[in-house]
C-alpha cells in the first residue's frame, strides 16, 4: 500500500512588524489585534510617553512615570502581539528583515514604521551639549535637573554677575514647545519657590524665549501669536522674535552682534526625521521625512508604512501637508492598522484584496497651553484664548493620556499646583556637586 502523500505545510500567519511604540506604532498595533497575524512590536524604550507633557516632566509639575506606560502593560492582553526591547538600525526591504543594533534581524511580511524624529540643531550638532532638547523621558529629567540646579548654584554663588548668568534662562524655539516650557520656567521663578531660598530672590530669574521667525506659534492665526506674546511677557518672560541664533557655548548664546550671558540653554527649535528613515532607500524630504503615498506606504514597496512624524503626506481631501502633532500620528497608526487588518482577512478568506483608500486627516484643532489659566486655541476655524482654551488644553490632555492611574495623578496634580503653586516633582537625583561647580564656572 502506497503512504499517504504529506499534507502541505499550512500557509504561516504573516508577520507585522511594527517599529516604535509612539502614538502611531502603538495605535497601528491596537488596531490590528483581531487580525490573523503574528504581530511584533520594536521599541528601544520598554514605556509609551506622552511627548505633550513632556515639558511638565521638565519644569517639575510630573514625574515620568505620570505620562508613561509600560508599552507590555498596553498589550498584555493583545494575545496575537509581542514586545522586543531593542532598536532598529537599518532595514532590508528586498530581503524583508529589519536590521537590529545588536546584530539581530527581524523578519517581516509588512513593516510599520513610526520611530519618529530627534532634535535637530540645523547642522550644528556640538550645540547639543549645550542646549538639550524634550524628545524623551531622559531629556525631560536633564532639562529639570539643570533648572533646579541653577537655583541651588545661584544660593551659593557671591558674585552678583555670575549669579545673574547662572539665573538666566534662554529656551530656543517660538513653538508650543518652547512657549509652554517658557512659561513654565516663568511660574516656578516667581510663584512657586521664591519663600525657599534665603540668599537669592527667585523672582529676578531671567526667562529669555528666542525664535527666529516674525511671531511666535505660527500656526496659529497672528491674533493668538500677539495674545501668547502678550500673556508671557505679561508673566515676565522676554520674548524676543526674529533673533537667529549663531552660536551657543557653555557661557552664552549670541545672535548676530548680541551676548546673552548664559548659563542655561534649552532648545525646542527643531526636529529631524530618525535617520532610520536613510536605510530605506526612497526618496526624502528637507527634514528627512519618508515622502509616502496617500495609503502611507513607500514606493515600489506596498507591504511598507510609515506613520507620524517620520511620514511626509499631504491631506488626501485638503491637499495640505499632514502636521507632526499628536493627533495626526494617532490617525495615521489606525489607519495602516486596520488597513492592514482588512488586507490580511481578506487573503485568509481566499477574497480579492480591494484598491486602498487614501488617507485623510482630521484636523481637530490646535492647542498651546502658556501658564496658569492662559492658553490659545482653533477649535473647528474659531481661535479663542485664556481659562477656556486652557481649560479645554487641560481636559484633552487628560483624555488622551493612556491609563486611568495616569489620569488621575495628573488631574490630581494639577488641582494641587493650580490651588497652591506647588510644584511636587523637584527632585535633583544625580549627584550635583560637580554640576554645581560648573555652573558657578567664569562668565
């Protein structure tokens, strides 16, 4: 009797790899969790980090661990999805694997990739020892440690010209970023610690927001740009617009023919695309964005998206470029997600995969908090400003945060800071001596 012939092997479920786990990559995987794949989520972080609060980790009103989520915690229940530790270095799209920096490789059937962008310090990348950037979590505690620290030095500082560069603060970039952070810097100088020190007055703290172009948030229509100027300089923040920076050292950042001596830089003026981005081989834009198709893949390559701030796309119904805010990244996460969801039933099923949509994005509006009960926002074409568009800032914050702890430490923090001016995260963790002394350093 002839053996039965071997049953062919089963068709293997395919593989998604998704690289980062920001708003786009995590949202890509959530939308894949009914899907018939095996999915693999990369990230170099083990957490989910709110990036909008991001300032708040730098001036002391939260912790870290506030605005972020173990991103296992996020898909223990996601039983097609895994978790790797590890970060990409390169990608192979011909022979479908992603290179990673410890000699490994991943396989893929689709690849996502949403590792987003770095600071940028246009070409002057020795800057950056000088004047660090929010990109992360590891940032966030330099920028906080480096303002605490100043006011320690300044206790301890006799000489009335040094302790005014060690008490002059100058963060670079008009943006939200930047405004949220100056104002920041701003409230805790003169509301929240000035009954704590004995020798100095916290009050004579100089906050300097420099940006090159015209007007500051220019995004935002020039009505909102003139109320933001006006409620910083109103909390005594120096707004200096049209002042390009040329150099920066341990000592002060010059513009042009003008000094300002310094002891503290911090910049929010810039961004590039993950040079990750380079390894693809597809054409970029000026910020090294990956310029993709309207279904958010890359040329020639259909199983490869690219989400967030590393995709450059213009809106599918408006034509407009898609901003790298928040928002954008989530929608573009769950559109590839559930792309990708309906691609793969369909093949499951033996059906005919169908054209794809394009993307679209939905503009829900733009936010940018200044201080206590001051804000600008574009609600559906309709600017508005002051305690309602802080207080919205404030509810869409919380709303979009991921864990219902999360959501209520934060609000509770809030409440205390608003009702107390206390800011309870001031801790300088590292040992400081050292810094100290280098702050203290000639002018």
């Amino acid at each position: 009797m002839n053996a039965a012939p071997d049953k062919p092997a089963p068709h293997p479920r395919p593989r998604v790899v998704i690289l980062g786990g920001g708003f786009a990559g995590l949202r890509a995987a959530q939308a894949l969790r009914s899907a018939a794949a095996d999915i693999t989520l990369i990230d170099r972080n083990n957490h989910h980090l709110f990036q909008p609060l991001l300032y708040q980790v730098a001036t002391a009103s939260l912790s870290p661990a506030d605005i972020a989520a173990p991103i296992r915690q996020i898909l223990k229940k996601q039983r097609n999805a895994r978790v790797l530790l590890a970060e990409a270095a390169s990608i192979d799209t011909a022979r479908r694997v992603v290179r990673l920096s410890d000699g490994g490789e991943e396989p893929f059937d689709h690849l996502i990739i949403g590792v987003g962008a770095r600071n940028w310090y246009f070409g002057r990348d020795q800057w950056a020892a000088h004047a660090p950037g929010l990109k992360d979590a590891a940032d966030a505690l330099a920028v906080r440690e480096k303002f605490l620290l100043s006011f320690e030095a300044a206790e301890r500082e006799p000489d009335a010209g040094r302790r005014r560069a060690i008490l002059t603060f100058v963060v670079i970039g008009g943006g939200p970023t930047g405004v949220e952070l100056a104002g920041a810097m701003a409230e805790i100088a003169r509301r929240a610690i000035p009954r704590e020190f004995r020798r100095i007055d916290t009050t004579t703290a100089r906050i300097i927001l420099l940006e090159g172009g015209p007007r500051l948030l220019d995004a935002f229509p020039e009505h909102l740009s003139a109320r933001a100027r006006r409620d910083l300089e109103a909390m005594g923040v120096e707004v200096w617009t049209d002042s390009r920076v040329t150099s920066i050292d341990d000592h002060a950042v010059t513009i042009g023919e003008e000094r300002i001596v310094t002891r503290n830089v911090f910049w929010a003026a810039g961004v590039r695309a993950s040079p990750l981005a380079e390894s693809l081989g597809v054409p970029l834009d000026r910020a090294g964005r990956v310029m993709v198709g309207n279904d958010l893949s890359i040329p020639g390559h259909p199983n490869v998206f690219v989400v967030g701030d590393l995709a450059c796309v213009n809106d599918a119904k408006s034509g407009a470029p898609v901003p790298g805010v928040a928002p954008a990244a989530m929608q573009m996460g769950t559109f590839v997600g559930r792309l990708l969801a309906r691609e793969i039933a369909a093949r499951t099923r033996g059906e005919p995969v169908l054209s794809r949509p394009a993307f679209v994005y939905r503009d829900k509006g733009n936010l940018a908090t200044i201080g206590r009960a001051r804000a600008v926002g574009v609600i559906a074409g309709r600017g508005f400003a002051g305690f309602p568009a802080w207080a919205l800032w404030l509810a869409i914050h919380i709303v979009y945060l991921i864990g219902f702890r999360n959501r209520v430490l934060v609000l509770l923090q809030w409440a205390w800071a608003y009702f107390r001016y206390e800011r309870g995260a001031r801790l300088i963790t590292q040992p400081s001596a050292e810094r100290v002394a280098k702050l203290r350093g000639g002018v």
